[in-house]
C-alpha cells in the first residue's frame, strides 16, 4: 500500500497556506504518510505570470511536478481536485486513492462566479458582493498570492475540459466530499454519477471555505485512504 499522498490546494491558495497552516501535512506524517505538497503555477509565490493563456498549463506542470510516480494517494481542494481529476483522466494508474473535496458539478466547466471573482481580484471588491465572494477574496489575500496572477489564473482558457466519457477511464476508488452550503461547487452528482467507483459524502453547515476543517471531513479522509477496499463504511 502506498504511503506517499498529494495535497494539492485550490484557486488561491497555496501547500503552505491550505494544508499547513491547518496541519493536515502532520495528521498524515503521524499516521506514517509521506507527504507530497506542490503549488500550482502562479500560487504560494509573491508575483505570478499575468496572462491567462499562461495557465492552460496547469496540470502539465503538476504532472512534471509529480514526475513518473504511480500509485499515489492524493487529496486535492477546488482547482486542486479538478487538477487530480484531469492527472487520472490521463494515467489512471497514478493514483491508488483519490479524495476530491469541495468539487462537483463544476469539474465539467468553469465557476459561475468565475468573472466576478477575476474582477474583484483586479478592482477590489463590490458594495454588492456576496458573503461567498468575499470570503474567497479574503481567503486569496491571506495566502499571499498575487491578485492580477489569481485574476489571470481564473480566467484561463479550457483546453481540454474533463467530461464523463473522459472519466470512464477512471476506475480507482474514489471519496468525493463537499459541505452542504457550497454554493460554488453543488449539486455534486452530475461529478459522482460519472465516476465508477466514487463514494460521497455531504457535511450538513460547511461550505467551500471550512469542509478542510470539519472533523468529520478529516476523519472521512484518514478512514478512507486506510480502507482496504476504498470504501467508506459506518
């Protein structure tokens, strides 16, 4: 069984600022984890690139960053799970378990709010904003990333969007987890129903910002990757 696990964070964050500042690297390292936490382009560093056609690239560089290692576990948040998801789709066999949080419907297209996030990273916030979109503005800011590459990050071409019939190559178990009140992300079957061999969860009270938090997530996640058959049971 493998002992090395990905923890890739979403739009905005960063290793350091998502999983760190939460601890989430320790909890694996003290159930004899390895840890692997690389950034995306543009995130966990002061200044990113500035045009979006920059970041089509993406998961090519997550995937250089992770080189030919196979059999990985991997836990990724927001774009970090939507990353996960297009590394599978192209080598199934990198990965043993994949944990998908906050992630649903929008793994098939971009955010709603993709613009209006863009825009406030760019002008600032306005006086009609969203709890929602303050909070991931807010969130941004803590981790110390650049607003105009964030904004560029955000609207980034599509090359090749992950549809259902590129998900029926991925056939290893998989835990997809999200708060009931992610109004970024839900509804999350129309990503559940395309994955063969998903299990699912729904945390009553959590959103986008605190599913990493919730000790029941956390729990969910450790049981999950130490099930021998990659179910969750109870």
């Amino acid at each position: 069984m493998s002992k090395t696990t990905v923890l890739l964070h979403g739009w905005g964050g960063s290793y350091a600022a998502t999983w760190q500042n939460i601890h989430w690297d320790e909890r694996l390292k003290a159930e004899g984890y390895s840890v692997v936490g690389p950034n995306i382009m543009g995130h966990g560093v002061p200044n990113g690139p500035h045009d979006p056609q920059d970041y089509v690239a993406v998961a090519d560089d997550i995937e250089a960053q992770l080189g030919d290692a196979v059999g990985l576990n991997a836990i990724g948040y927001s774009l970090g799970a939507k990353i996960l998801l297009e590394l599978a789709c192209r080598r199934p066999n990198r990965f043993r378990r994949l944990v998908i949080a906050a992630m649903g419907e929008n793994a098939f297209k971009p955010l709603a709010a993709s613009e209006a996030i863009a825009s406030a990273m760019e002008n600032g916030l306005p006086d009609n904003a969203s709890p929602g979109l303050s909070k991931l503005i807010a969130y941004t800011a803590e981790a110390g990333n650049d607003p105009l590459a964030m904004a560029a990050c955000m609207r980034r071409p599509q090359d090749r969007p992950i549809t259902p019939d590129r998900l029926r190559a991925v056939t290893m178990p998989i835990f997809v987890a999200n708060g009931d009140q992610d109004f970024f992300v839900l509804p999350a079957e129309p990503l559940t129903e395309s994955l063969q061999n998903a299990c699912s969860r729904l945390y009553p009270g959590v959103d986008h910002f605190n599913l990493l938090t919730e000790k029941a997530f956390i729990a969910d996640t450790l049981a999950f990757l130490r099930s021998p058959d990659g179910r969750l049971h109870g």
